[in-house]
C-alpha cells in the first residue's frame, strides 16, 4: 500500500490543517505498530508500507508557556511533554515537533528530552550547501517561514517526549497600544483521558515598558493574574488545572500612556563570559497620540509580474496598490514599476498626487498588470532610486512586492547598500513584501534591513492584498533622522541615521 502526493496538496497544504498551536506527530511508516503501548488492542494485521509517512498527532501531558515583552519584541519560552501514546510498546516510531511561530518570529533554539536521549539545536556554519539542504530536510528547520519542526529518530511506544522551544517575535504597535499574539490553540484529540492525566496549564507574562509613562492593561485571552510590579516591569501569572487545553491563541494588549514624544535609554552591561567586554545600549522612541506635521512622501512601488503571479495573487496585488494609492494626499508624488524579464514603468517620472493621475495608474495596472516571464530585481531597484533622487523636500519610499525566489541575493543586498550609502540621509527607504510560502522570504528581510524600512509577508493567497495593504498604511515613519553624540562630541563620535 503506497500514498502519493496529489495534484491538489502539490499546490501548498490546505491552511486548516496546519497546526495552530506546537504539535508532535508520530511517523507511522509501519501500520501495524499503531496500537495502544499498555493494553494491546489485538488489531488486525495490515501489510504494506505509508509512503509517505501518515502523521498522527500525539496527545500532551503538560505545557507551560513563559513570555517576556521588551519594548518591541517578545522572547517566548515553550515547555511542553507528549507521549507516544499510539505505538506499542514493541516498535518505534519518528516523532516531528512542529512549533508554529507568531509575528515575525525567529526561533531561538529547541532542547529535547526522550529516556536518556537528548537533542538540542545549535548554529553551526556548513560549507556545503547540498549537505546544509538535506540536514534541513531531514533532521529540522523551517517547513514555512513560521513553522519550526524538528524530528526525533526512533522513540519507542509509550515513551514520553520532553520540549523546551524558544523564540523571539516582534510585538504589533498601533497608536499607544502594544499587542503580543502567540499560537495556542490545541485541537480536541491532543487531550489525553482526564481519569489518566491531570491536565496542568501554567502561563507566566513579563512586561518590560522600558518607559516610565503609566500602563493601561487593555484585555488578555487567559485569566492572568498580576503578582507584582517593579518600576516599569509587571510580572503575570496564570495556573490551573484544565479539563481541555486552551483553545485560543494568546493574546496580551496593553497602552502606555503618552501625550507626545517620549523614549528612553537601556544599558546592557556584557557578560563574564562575553569575548567582547563593551557595554552595549539601546535607545527606543514612542510616538505618542498627539498630532503631528505628517512626512510628504514620494513612493514608488515595485510590483513582481512574473508568471507565478498569475491570478489571484496579483489581482489581490493590484487591488492593494488601488487603495494605498487613494490613501496618498495632494503633495504626495508616486509611480509603478512592473518587472519580470522586463521592466514597464507607469510614467517615465514620479506624478503628483491628484484624483486624474490615480484614475490613470488605475487604469495602466489594469492594462499591464499581466503574469509572465521570471524575475528580474536588481533592474527596478536602481531604477526606482533613480526615480527617486530627484525629489526634495519629502520621504522617499519603496515597497517592493514578490512572490518568487532570487538569484544573486548577496549581490543584490551588497549593491542596494553601497547605492544607498552614497546617497546619504536622503536615501529612500526600502521595504518588502513577500507572497507565498515559496518566497525567499530571508532575502526581502535582508533587503528591508538594509533599506531602513519594513518586511511583511502573507502565506494564504486570500490575505495577500490585506496585508499589503496594512503594511503600506501602517508602516509611516514618525522620525526622519537622529545625531547621537557619545561622551566628547568629536566627528567620529556622531552617528547619524
């Protein structure tokens, strides 16, 4: 008995079926080791082999989530227990850990526990790409640019599997309020038998401000319970026993409290066992909620026209560039680049902003909006700057929107930097949109960090055009440029961004 892969899931896997919470699933190659490890089930034999493997989730016995938010980010700590519950105690079986990761995630690392058998990530640097390609396939990585798994060889039925995760996340921040969102909603059938297991959930939250304005806690998913306060840190806590696992992601909002601009600096002294003695600092800004001049701006956008663009994702595309363009105001200026094997342009200079030149933007995309060819990047990014160099007096921005993979990324993000350096504080400022889980997603993170400006990416080609659109609305930069001086004011002292 063999399995194939369909037409259908050759396309990408149906979102419903992707885990929203960490999962463990057994790798059942072998049907008839599928049995109950301590009161076997007598089960008919069943021959042949599952090519590919079925995954059968595992049930858990204890989970207990640790997150602590520093002025943007998260650092999230996951430890959870799973047992192999479905193999008897005869066989074994492969055990994949999927962690799926929230915002901007990025995984720390993973220490797993199975008997006397323990794993754990480290960064290593692999000469060899093909070998780096088949450890990433095999033993764990990023099965999509939010989904970590690792896979654990040959456990044996019954036995217990012990994981701590963990990871960093970006926290989401709209006019004075900041927001953490973490998968956790565990489906039904990973709840072992309450007479068997005692089901303990257990979450702790720490808030870190780094502002010394007052906080407003606005709602949290979970029953937390504030233990203490400490200047600007706030320690939460949450324990008890639960008939079912949760059933909701995470979700933790608070406002800190400012009429204008406030921040702050943080001194991290280094460590005793830290190869480089320097103090290191960080210096963080909040907007505030009063009103302010608004930056005129000079946006151009990029647009991948490529054939994997065809349908829904460029027609999501187009109707996110229509409204972000509708948002522009008179003083603004902007124009359309599209690219694939070629490059078309929607005028061969930046247009102002006016309710006639919208109307003929409108219309060319929907002329020359068309899916075909490759992808080209380097050649509407220099011409996009050069574009742009030629306005004052306002923000010069790029959103650059992909769904393809990119030859010659290193030369490419090296090129951009030393284009941008030359031009000086006046560079644009580049960010980067990518569609699709097929997408290089770490080169336009790359590009963006270079450019000074924003990554943002969606998966499902249903969100693609509310999240572009979200990303261009939102992303509006409140600070053009800062001098710090350090100690004595000397010229090599000044950094300006």
């Amino acid at each position: 008995m063999e399995r194939t892969v369909s037409a259908a899931s050759a396309s990408g896997p149906d979102p419903r079926l992707l885990p929203t919470a960490p999962m463990a699933y057994a790798l059942v190659t072998d049907p008839a080791a599928v049995d109950t490890p301590d009161v076997p089930s007598y089960q008919p034999y069943v021959y042949g082999d599952l090519d590919p493997p079925a995954l059968i989730p595992l049930q858990m016995k204890e989970v207990d989530l640790a997150v602590d938010c520093a002025l943007d980010a998260a650092h999230v700590t996951l430890r959870a227990r799973w047992w192999l519950h479905c193999i008897t105690r005869s066989r074994d079986s492969d055990v994949r850990l999927v962690v799926p990761l929230g915002e901007q995630g990025s995984i720390l690392g993973a220490e797993v526990t199975v008997g006397r058998r323990s794993y754990n990530t480290q960064v290593i640097e692999v000469e060899d790409h093909t070998l780096e390609k088949h450890a990433k396939i095999e033993s764990g990585g990023l099965l999509q640019p939010h989904l970590f798994f690792l896979t654990i060889p040959q456990v044996e039925g019954g036995a217990d599997i012990c994981a701590t995760f963990q990871w960093s996340q970006k926290l989401l921040y709209d006019s004075g309020r900041f927001s953490v969102d973490i998968p956790f909603r565990f489906p039904y059938f990973v709840n072992p038998l309450p007479k068997v297991f005692m089901k303990k959930e257990k979450i702790q939250l720490t808030v870190h401000s780094g502002f010394s304005k007052e906080i407003l806690l606005q709602g949290t998913s979970h029953p937390l319970k504030e233990k203490s306060r400490q200047g600007d840190k706030l320690f939460f806590h949450h324990e008890a026993i639960v008939e079912n696992w949760s059933i909701k992601d995470f979700n933790f909002s608070y406002n800190v409290y400012s009429g204008d601009l406030s921040g702050g600096v943080l001194v991290q002294p280094a460590t005793l066992c830290d190869y480089d003695d320097r103090d290191m600092f960080c210096i963080f800004l909040l907007p505030g909620s009063g009103n302010r001049k608004v930056f005129g701006k000079a946006v151009v956008f990029i647009v991948d026209t490529s054939g994997s663009m065809q349908g829904k994702p460029l027609e999501n595309v187009k109707h996110a560039v229509s409204t972000a363009l509708s948002e522009l105001v008179e003083g603004d200026y902007f124009n359309i680049i599209t690219f694939n094997d070629e490059l078309h342009s929607f005028s061969s200079c930046l247009e102002q902003v006016n309710d006639k030149a919208i109307a003929s933007a409108t219309e060319w995309m929907n002329a020359n909006f068309v899916a075909e060819g490759g992808t080209d990047i380097m050649h509407p990014l220099s011409e996009a700057m050069a574009l742009l160099s030629s306005v004052h007096d306002t923000l010069p921005q790029i959103y650059l929107i992909t769904d393809g993979s990119v030859d010659d990324e290193h030369n490419i993000c090296r090129t951009t930097k030393t284009d941008l350096s030359n031009r000086g504080s006046r560079s644009p400022r580049i960010s980067t949109f990518g569609l699709g889980s097929y997408c290089n997603h770490y080169f336009l993170r790359m590009l963006a960090s270079i450019g000074k400006g924003h990554y943002d990416a969606a998966l499902g080609t249903g969100t693609h055009g509310s999240c572009l659109f979200i990303m261009i609305r939102l992303y509006v930069p409140f600070l053009l440029s800062f001098v710090l001086a350090m100690g004595t004011v000397w010229p090599h002292d000044s950094i300006a961004c």
